[in-house]
C-alpha cells in the first residue's frame, strides 16, 4: 500500500532533483504518447530539437516564440504567487497591443527612441487599466477576479476585432480599396520597430530582452522590498495582513494592475517587435495569455524560472509550426504540453509529502490508517514538541 | 463542591459492577468498562500517546488530567475510533476492541462530548437528538415519540431540558446537557467529556458536576478530561495524569491534593499568578479609553453595546465574560478590524476611525484571539513574523532590510524563548506556545502603550501559561495599559487590577480586583446581578 506522510523539512536538493525528473517523466510519457500515435519518438525528439534549436535560424526563431510567453508568464507568475488569480493575461495583452499600435500610429512624427518608449508606456497603461477593473472589482466588492478576469478577455477580444473588422477607426487601414475589402489594421512606420539585439547568428528581440529584465527584476520586487513582504503576507493570510495594518485592497489592486502592465507590455512588444500592425486574429489565434498560465505553473510562479519555462514552451511551439503536417496534427504538441504540465505539477507532491509503498501486512493485524494532514492534527499532537 | 464524594461514589461504584450482572474476574476486581491497554500513537515528530494504560469502571466518574499537549485528546480519539492506536488496543467490558470509526465505538456504547459543541442552532433539542441517528426506526420521524423518550431521559438523569427548543435560545451550559442528552439517548455507557467546564459560568459548572454524578450513579461511566485541578477533585473517583504523552499514575481522588496531582501533572512545583498586586488604578490620562461604544457581530446583529471603558498606563485590565458575549468583538473594535457603529476610541490621545493602521500607528499592541492566521501568518518564516509590523521603519526607502529583520530575530527569538530551529523556520511549524510567544515578543517588543490581549493563553500548556502571564505583568509594569480578555475567571483574578464583566455585548459592571467576589462575578457573567 501508499502511505503519504507530510515532509517537516524538504531537502534542498529535491527541489532541483524533483522538477528534473518530471521532466524526464514526462518525456517518456510523452514518447510513449507519440508511439501509440505512430510517431517514432526518437526522431520526433530529434527533429523536435532541430526545429527548435540547431536549424539554421531555427534558435532564433524559438526566441520569437518565446518573448510573448515570458511577458504573459511573468503576469501570470506575479498575480499568482500572491494568490491573485489573474486569468485575464489574454485581453490584457489585446488591449497591451491596441494602447501600444495606437499610440505608435498617433506619434508617428516622433523620433524612433521616443516613440517606441511611447509605444511601451501605451502597451503598460491600457494593459494596467483593463486589469484594474477586475482589479477593482475584487479588492473594493470581493468578486471573483477569475470570473471577471476571464470574461474580459471575451470583451478585449471584441474591441480588437471591432477596431480592424467592424469600424472605420484610427487603427484600420483605409488606403486602399482591397483593404477596405479585406480588412487589416494601418502598418507603423519603421521608425516604430523595436531595435533586435544581433549576436552572431541569433537574433534576440528587443522585448525579450525587456522582459528578462523585468523577470529579474520583479524576483528582487518580491524578494526584498516592503511592497514584496506585503504581498506575501496578503497572500499568504489576508487577515494576518490587515491586522498587520497593511491596505490589504490597495495591495490587491496594485498587484492586478501590474500584472495587467505586464501583459500589456508583451501586447505592446508583439506590435513593435513582430508584427508592426495590429493584428486581432494573430493575437486570438496564438492564445499567448493562456500559454502564459502554463508557463508560470511550470516555472512555480517564479519570475527568473520562467524565463527557462516560457523558452522551453518556445522550444515546443515553435517545433510544432515547423513538424507540422498531414501526418502531425498541431494537437499533438499541445498534447505534450499537457503532459507536461501534468507531470510536473503533480510531481509536487513528492517534495511535499513522504511517499512510501510497501507491501499490505497479514491480515490478522489491524489495518495501519493513512495519517491525517498535518492540518488536522489534534492540537495536542503539535504541543507535545518539547518547549 | 462536594458533599462527601468518597462515601456516596464509591457506593454506586460497587452497585454498578453487581447490576453489570456477573463480573468476570481479571485478575481480582470488577471488569473495567472501558481500558486501554498500551496504546501507542506516533504522529510525525512527536509521540503523543506512550504505551497509556488505564482502566474507568462501570458507575465511575474518572479524569483524565494533563496540560494542553499531554496527549489527552490523541487518547480521546483512540477511545472513540477516530484514531487507531499504532500499538496497544482498547478494551470494552474486558473484551479488546478494534474501532475502524466512531460508529464502531458508538455501538460499543463510547460516545463523547466535545469541546465544541456539534450541535444545529435552527433546530430544536430532539431533531438535534435524533440528528444523523438512524438506527432502530424507520424513515418516519416522529416528533412526539423522541421528545417523549427525550424527556424521559432527561429526567431519568436530572438534565433539565426542554426537547422542543431551538438550539439558539439555550445557553451554553444548557447546550452542553444537549450534548449530553444526545449520547444518553443513543445508548451510552461510557460517556467522555473534553474540557467540558470552558464555556460555563461556576453555577453551570457545579450544575454539570450534579449530572455527572447522577449519571455516575446509575452506572454510566464517565471520562472527565480537563487541565483545571479543582474541578478534578471536585468531581472525579479516581484520577489518571498525563504528562508528554505518557500516563503518570492512577490515584484515588480521596486520596490526593492539589499539590501532588499539580506535581505529577507539570513534574515540578507550579506557581501562577501575578506576584504582588501593583494595584495602581492610577489617575494618569488613561491610554485607551472607550466612550459608548457599540459595534456589530458577525451576523449583523449587537455584538458590543454603548460599552464604556478606560484602561491607564501599568494597570491590567481584565474582561471576563461566558464565550461569545462580545468580548471577540470588543478587541476587534478596539484594533480598528471591526468598525464601530457608535461612541468614541481614543489609544493614547489620538481618536480611532475604526483602521487596523490607525491603531497601531497610535500604540496598539494587539494579541488577537485567532493566533494562526490572523496575528501570525502561517506560511512565513518567523523572522517575516516578528516584523509583520515593524517593516515599515525599515528606512524611508522601498526596500527591506533583510540583515536587520534577521538579527532582530535571532536576538527575540533568544530573549522570549521561542523553540524553534533559527529565525527562518516558518509560522506553522510551531507548537501553540511558542506561536503566542512569537506573537507577544513582537507586540512587546514595539513601542505599544496599550495592548489588548484575546485569550492569550487559552490553549497553552502551564510552562507557556505562566510565561504569557509573566510577560503580560511585566509589560503592565513598565507602563503600559493592558486590556486582558479572557474566559479563564481564575486567570483574570490572578492577573487584573479591576475586572470588567461582559454580558450581551455590554459591560454590566466594573470591579476592583480586591472586592471580587467568584459567585457575584457568576452571577454577572450570567447577566442575574450587575
């Protein structure tokens, strides 16, 4: 039989030696996936690899893939850690990418730096502002954040595709008589592209750069300020934070907003750095927001591992345009994402319990009982440590 | 409290092994109704029950004594199914029994009253009896017919209880006899109490030991669990002490006292109690003072009303009170968690809005009675704890001194001696004394001139009791004004210079420490006297 007993200490080490091995876990479960599917697991690895990394271009463009992730990760990794449950990454980075293209059409005239800060502060504010209405709405009237969070990706979306679909507005392109057919948003000038960094072969995209930044420096935010220590203590007992005398609904607002900001950056990003255009089916279709909650999940919400998870997530996405064909579906990569996901979030449960199988003793003795969590011990069994 | 408990108990003591039919002989007395046999019960890091052993006979009346974390309760849940003992085994009329469930020990006739009671606040006496209770009848449920047999029950057992009220409308001791009703009508035998005495005024408590006693005598046997000496000796047979998990010795009450039963309890001589009164109700400005001040609870409803109160710099202040008279909610209005609807709150000059930010930027030191989760957050480390306030002047900057948090905790963790591994242990890991230690270290260790403190030692074991008392004396004498709420009558006329009585949310009348008298304080808790 299983026994689960809780951990008092968890050695350091597991918290290295546990994630790694749910990779390989899931890597083997994954071949074996891919072999029930027909697909020789060791070459898809391989091409997997290809695709992704050794190609010529191909680490490149898996840095691509990557950059939206790591803003939606960071989002995601940053509202979650505080138990703040923003599912709404998604329409925040719409409103990220219509604040930032926006911005970069009205200012057209500026000088290239300028308007691309410009371009960033439109991304950060529309994204910081549609996050604070959920945010709002939850700190001053106790609504569910995830509820409204994620409905207002429904609304976001609409805004986009109304902007470029369904208007003649300020960000549809109306020069010409066959975009007035097929409709498309106006293109930025080219003083408007966010700058790449150019390191021998690989291109590094501005906004990647931009967000391993604030990666690291949202980990020091948490880590060592006063607004950091208030947000673990929101999180970690909202009560224990008001007695504490900390604005416990400010803390939350200010948490959604900047979460929101994040977002709204990488919406931003996706226009100065890629598509130079807004483009809401691109956007929808990529679901990057969504992505995001995985790759914060896999990185455990923290900042600096999810630039390794958001390039790993990179790695597969981008190796599935490529592999992708008659004989392999996009589905099954999405497939492997999930598998994934799973192996690693459940093989948490390894750092925090002891898990040992043995075998059922005979059958005359009385059947040992599992033992209750920790959290129901009786209060006497937590007294009895000596003091 | 007792008559002559020796002569009458031991009586019906002997009735009950001969009505028991015939008592098979171990060894040569009676059958016990219930024994345990080494029981042994692990939980990680501590040993909670060490091969315990001890023996209640039909008819008897049998406490079991220890201090919070003796293993009391980790026994109780072995006795009633709830746990299953790593070793040993419990037995029923002489036969061993294996419990896989409550149920298995409630047809063995076991039942037990805890704590905190289990009971449905809309529902009347007899759907609370018959709650959950299927056994032996139909689907239909017949109102008339269980209030019937409730009633003679109750009376059979002198538990004077209407069947047809509504739980809300009895008071706690008259709830508790709920309790009690409903294990007698499911066919108890052996009935076990768990600190039954916490919630009730004295003249509740001397009423339950009258029960107990009845029951006693027609044979039910009785486990009285309890910390509280005077009520073991007042009421029990015999005595079995628990210390660290391991039973210390059986003893005949008669044959017994304090002293002795105090010793093998705690294993070294105990002193309690503020030494030497400093008494000075002194005519400096008061710190906290509270003008008609009412609030509501939880459901909407009066919780405090037009309370009106002032404590002054050295003095301590006790509020004594039944559970749930408002007392909760009167240090909640006093720290700015709950608002006020009415009167004025003044901390050290400077009047209240009713903000948690506004009181402690005034002084307000703050023990509130919800420890985990409110005055200390669970999930961080202790160190994070002990600056769960003072972080803010930590510079002007945004950014947190780490080093200091650190060393300022090694050094309280040293001066109020909280067992820990290091500063970066976290909350929860903690035993319940060295939590309210963590807790008072950080609210002493600012620079509050009032501290309010809920329940501080409800829970603790007498080490952690005595110092939580000796540090809320201390701070007294170094000035500051010290609001102690507390349901532990004995510990407010150990502790406080004047003692407030609350009941139904007001304060029905304030004493001096030196003309309090026990039975009028009852009688107030209890709202009869004023």
């Amino acid at each position: 039989m299983i026994r689960f007993a809780a951990r008092e200490k968890v050695p350091r080490w597991l918290n290295y030696a546990v994630p790694l091995g749910s990779v390989i876990l899931a890597v083997i479960v994954a071949g074996i996936f891919l072999a029930a599917t027909g697909h020789n697991p060791l070459t898809t690895y391989k091409n997997i690899i290809q695709a992704s990394i050794t190609q010529p271009g191909a680490f490149s463009s898996t840095l691509v893939s990557m950059t939206p992730l790591l803003f939606t990760g960071l989002a995601a990794a940053v509202a979650f850690r505080m138990r703040i449950w923003n599912i709404g990454s998604e329409g925040q980075l719409y409103m990220g990418a219509v604040g930032a293209s926006g911005v970069g059409l009205l200012l057209h005239n500026l000088p290239g730096p300028v308007l691309i800060v410009a371009m960033m502060a439109g991304g950060i504010a529309a994204g910081t502002l549609w996050a604070a209405v959920p945010g709002a709405l939850r700190a001053y009237l106790n609504t569910n954040e995830i509820l409204t969070t994620l409905m207002l990706n429904y609304v976001a979306a609409n805004i986009m595709y109304y902007l470029i679909f369904d208007s003649n507005s300020y960000w549809r392109d109306l020069t010409s008589p066959s975009a007035r057919v097929f409709p498309q948003g106006k293109n930025l000038a080219s003083t408007a592209n966010w700058p790449p960094l150019q390191l021998g072969s690989v291109t590094i995209p501005f906004g990647l750069l931009l967000a391993a930044g604030f990666a690291v420096l949202l980990w020091g935010v948490i880590r060592s300020t006063k607004y950091g220590f208030e947000m673990r203590v929101v999180a970690d007992s909202p009560p224990a934070a008001r007695y504490a005398g900390i604005k416990t609904r400010r803390k939350i607002l200010s948490l959604m907003a900047l979460s929101g900001g994040i977002a709204g950056l990488g919406g931003a990003s996706q226009v100065g750095d890629f598509s130079h255009v807004l483009d809401p089916r691109g956007l929808e279709q990529a679901g990057f927001g969504y992505t995001g909650i995985v790759v914060a999940a896999l990185g455990r919400y923290n900042p600096v591992a999810v630039v390794v998870t958001s390039f790993f997530i990179g790695m597969l996405v981008n190796a599935g345009y490529a592999l992708q064909g008659p004989g392999f579906p996009i589905g099954v990569t999405g497939t492997m994402e999930g598998i994934l996901l799973f192996c690693v979030l459940g093989s948490e449960i390894f750092t925090r319990y002891h898990v040992t199988i043995r075998a059922p003793r005979r059958a005359t003795a009385i059947r040992p009982v599992p033992k209750p969590p920790a959290a129901v011990l009786p209060a006497s069994a937590h007294e009895e440590v000596p003091s | 409290m007792t008559d002559d408990p020796t002569t009458t108990r031991q009586s019906a003591y002997l009735n009950a092994s001969l009505r028991e039919g015939t008592p098979r002989l171990v060894g040569a007395g009676p059958v016990p109704a219930l024994a345990t046999r080494g029981v042994t019960k692990h939980f990680p890091g501590v040993v909670a029950n060490d091969r315990v052993s001890f023996e209640v006979m039909p008819g008897e009346i049998h406490a079991l004594l220890g201090e919070n974390g003796a293993g009391k309760t980790t026994l109780c849940n072995v006795l009633t199914g709830l746990y299953r003992p790593d070793e040993g085994y419990v037995e029923v009329r002489g036969e061993q029994a294996a419990f896989h469930s409550p149920r298995d020990a409630h047809d063995a006739g076991i039942f037990m009253v805890h704590q905190h009671f289990t009971l449905v606040q809309p529902l009347t006496v007899a759907q609370n009896v018959i709650l959950g209770w299927s056994r032996r009848r139909g689907i239909w449920f017949s109102p008339r017919r269980v209030e019937r047999e409730i009633a003679e029950i109750a009376e059979q057992f002198h538990v004077p209880i209407d069947p047809s009220t509504k739980i809300w409308q009895l008071s706690m001791g008259e709830q508790q006899r709920v309790e009690i009703l409903k294990a007698l009508y499911r066919g108890a035998r052996t009935l076990i109490l768990d600190e039954p005495t916490t919630v009730l005024t004295p003249q509740e408590v001397r009423q339950l030991f009258e029960t107990l006693r009845g029951m006693a005598a027609s044979g039910t046997s009785v486990v009285f669990i309890s910390h509280k000496l005077p009520e073991v000796l007042a009421v029990s047979d015999r005595v079995t002490v628990l210390r660290a998990g391991k039973a210390m010795g059986t003893v005949r009450t008669a044959d017994t006292d304090a002293k002795s039963l105090a010793h093998l309890m705690v294993g070294r001589d105990i002193m309690l109690g503020r030494k030497g009164s400093s008494g000075k109700t002194n005519a400096a400005q008061a710190v906290l003072s509270l003008s008609d001040v009412s609030a509501t609870g939880d459901l909407g409803t009066p919780a405090v009303v037009g309370v009106c109160l002032e404590v002054h710099p050295g003095e301590i202040v006790g509020v004594a009170g039944v559970a749930g008279n408002g007392q909760r909610e009167l240090a909640e209005v006093i720290a700015g968690e709950r608002p006020h609807t009415a009167g004025t709150i003044t901390i050290a000059g400077r009047p209240q809005h009713g903000t948690p930010w506004e009181a402690i930027d005034a002084g307000l030191g703050y023990v509130p009675e919800e420890r985990m989760g409110v005055g200390v957050a669970p999930g961080l480390t202790i160190a994070d704890n002990l600056r769960l306030k003072s972080y803010r002047e930590d510079g002007h900057g945004p950014l947190l001194h780490a080093k200091r948090g650190l060393r300022n905790a090694t050094e309280l963790i040293e001066r109020f001696d909280i067992v820990a591994r290091g500063p970066k242990t976290l909350a929860r890991e903690l035993s319940g004394g060295n939590v309210q230690r963590l807790l008072l270290a950080r609210e002493l260790s600012s620079h509050a001139k009032v501290l309010v403190a809920a329940s501080p030692t409800r829970g603790l074991d007498v080490a952690s009791t005595e110092s939580v008392r000796q540090l809320l004396t201390e701070s007294a004498d170094r000035g500051v004004g010290v609001l102690l709420i507390s349901e532990d009558l004995d510990e407010i006329l150990d502790l406080a210079d004047r003692i407030a009585v609350m009941y139904r949310g007001r304060v029905v009348g304030v004493l001096d420490r030196d003309g309090a008298d026990i039975d009028h304080i009852g009688l107030m808790m209890s709202g009869v006297a004023s």
